[in-house]
C-alpha cells in the first residue's frame, strides 16, 4: 500500500493514509466506503494475510488477493502512466515486481510438482 497520489494543486497523499481514513469511516459510516476500488483492495490484503496464517501460502488465495490489490494499483500505475508523472508510477512498481514474482514462483513450483 506503497501508492502515491496527486490531485489538484497541493493535495497528495499515500494509500496507507487513505487506508487508514477509511477504516475510520467503516465503523461511523460504512455505506460511504462501499465502492469497489473500496472494498476490493481492502478484501485483497486480508485474503493474502490469511494466505500467512497456515504457514504454507496456497496458490489460488494468493493469486486472488493479488488480483484484487492489482485492480487499484493497476488502475494507479496508469493514471501515472498517462498523467506523465514519475511518482505516482514509481509508487506501483514494487507492488507489481512482487506479484509477478510471486506468479512466477507458483508457476515455477507447480511444474516441479
């Protein structure tokens, strides 16, 4: 949760700090977090914490909490893309190198098997 934004003249701010906001909106007023970009993020990173409970992290929940964390910072990486701007970019690449690394590490596993 590495992802910076900008928007308008002096406002910026990083996912966690968002994160952060809407876990305090959640418990006052929940149906003001009930998007998408919301909630599938947020079920993304509990899904690959539950992956570290067991010990042994399984392909298909890691696989899935890696799409869902990957609609967001996929979507930030090209806003940075197409706004020309380093920062928010630079902000999504080590998100996307870990789960690329992760998919090849299970591809990779999966064919020893």
């Amino acid at each position: 949760m590495l992802g910076y934004l900008e928007w308008g003249q002096d406002n910026s701010m990083f996912l966690f700090q968002g994160e952060v906001e809407i876990l305090r909106r959640l418990f006052s007023d929940p149906l003001s977090v009930a998007h998408p970009l919301v909630l599938l993020p947020m079920a993304g990173q509990l899904i690959l914490l539950m992956t570290l409970i067991p010990g042994v992290p399984r392909r298909l929940p890691t696989y899935l909490g890696i799409a869902c964390l990957g609609l967001l910072l996929g979507f930030i990486c090209f806003i940075g893309v197409i706004s020309l701007n380093a920062k928010i970019f630079g902000s999504t690449l080590p998100f996307l190198f870990t789960a690329v690394y992760a998919i090849r590490h299970y591809r990779r596993i999966s064919k020893l098997n």
